[in-house]
C-alpha cells in the first residue's frame, strides 16, 4: 500500500490530497464536513472499509469555516466543487481506474447531489452520503431526481432528519437508507452513550460494505 501527498494550486488557493493506492482498479473519493474530518470515526472507519473491500482512496483537504452557510446554496457548492474538481481530474488522469465511488460528509454531499451527480460521467458511479443535509430543498430534489446507486446514512435524531422527506426517498428503488435509531448529525447516540455509539457504527459499516459489494 502506497500513501501519496499531493497538491494543487487551482483558483489563486492550493489544494491538498491523500492518495492511498492498494493497485486497486477502483478509487473512493472522499468528501470531508464542515468540522467533521478525516480522522474522524465515521471517515477512519469508511476508509478502512474502502481499502478492505478493494478500493483506493482519495482524501480532498479543503477547510471552511461554519460562515460558508451563511452563503446561498449555490455558491457553496461552486466554492466545493472548484476545489475538488481539479483533484479528481488529476487523479483520474494519472490512473486508469476502472470504477468510482464518491462519499461524503454532511457538508462533503453538497458537491455529490448538486455537482458529481449531474455528471454524465460520473452516472455508473456509487454514492454514499452521510448525514445529507436534506434541510435544503436542492439537496432533496436532486436525490429524488438522480438514478445512481445511492447509499443515504442518517441519524433518526439528526436535524436533518424530515420524516416527510426520508419516506419520498424511501419510494426511489435506485436508493437504499440507513436509518439509525439514537443517532445524532455526527451518528454518535443522543443521549450520550459510549457502547451504543461503537455498536452503531459498527452496523453502519457493516450496511456500507454490503453496498459496496451489491
């Protein structure tokens, strides 16, 4: 296993990645949230999980504050997507992969649903999306449009969690959802609970790997 640094100066901002290659003929590319990065359990753990089942792995580094919200969805999305665009361009076009899966974070699923998914290139790729951020009426008719193979986590007690939203979801035969009991937007247990926050992420990985495998 091979873990590469690599760096892109694209729009007057530099750009960095991690580039973890098994050989692999498919790629994950990764999509950190606002506050939530790869270090984290639910990314450590996807990353594990990606590199057990065969796949290389990109890790994008942008940062941005929580101010980024204040701004309209679009232009969030343009400020992501400018920065990711580049790197993934740049990793394709050094490797001939094969296959592509993009999984994103909260904040990371805003360039999937609004960018990646309208891509004619990218329409046999997988997606996961933790913890969508289905508050936004874009990020809900974009998933209720798309005809990829989506994998949805979210938190039954996540403020994202719009009962009305999840069941139109639920109708669409290309999407299959993870719907945790307890969990809150980082899928950790609310109330507090240190056994029940393992043993649910140790099922949400268990339902990603079957994803990945169907």
């Amino acid at each position: 296993m091979k873990v590469n640094q690599g760096k892109i100066n694209s729009n007057e901002k530099e750009i960095t990645y991690t580039h973890i290659e098994n050989g692999s003929p498919a790629v994950c590319f990764m999509f950190s949230g606002a506050g939530y990065t790869y270090e984290k359990p639910l990314f450590y753990y996807s990353t594990m999980i990606m590199l057990q089942t065969q796949y290389d792995v990109v890790h994008i580094h942008y940062s941005y504050d929580q101010d980024i919200f204040k701004h309209p969805l679009v232009d969030i999305k343009k400020v992501i997507v400018n920065d990711i665009n580049p790197v993934i361009t740049e990793v394709l076009q050094n490797h001939e992969y094969q296959e592509t899966v993009f999984l994103g974070k909260s904040l990371g699923t805003i360039p999937i649903i609004n960018g990646i998914m309208k891509s004619e290139r990218f329409m046999n790729s997988k997606m996961i999306l933790l913890t969508p951020l289905l508050k936004f009426d874009s990020i809900f008719e974009g998933l209720l449009s798309s005809h990829h193979s989506v994998h949805i986590i979210i938190g039954e007690k996540d403020h994202h969690y719009i009962p009305g939203k999840i069941q139109m979801i639920e109708t669409k035969t290309n999407i299959s959802m993870d719907k945790v009991p307890y969990a809150n937007h980082s899928l950790d247990s609310e109330p507090l609970n240190t056994s029940r926050s393992i043993t649910m992420l140790e099922g949400v990985m268990k339902r990603m790997e079957e994803f990945l495998k169907i």
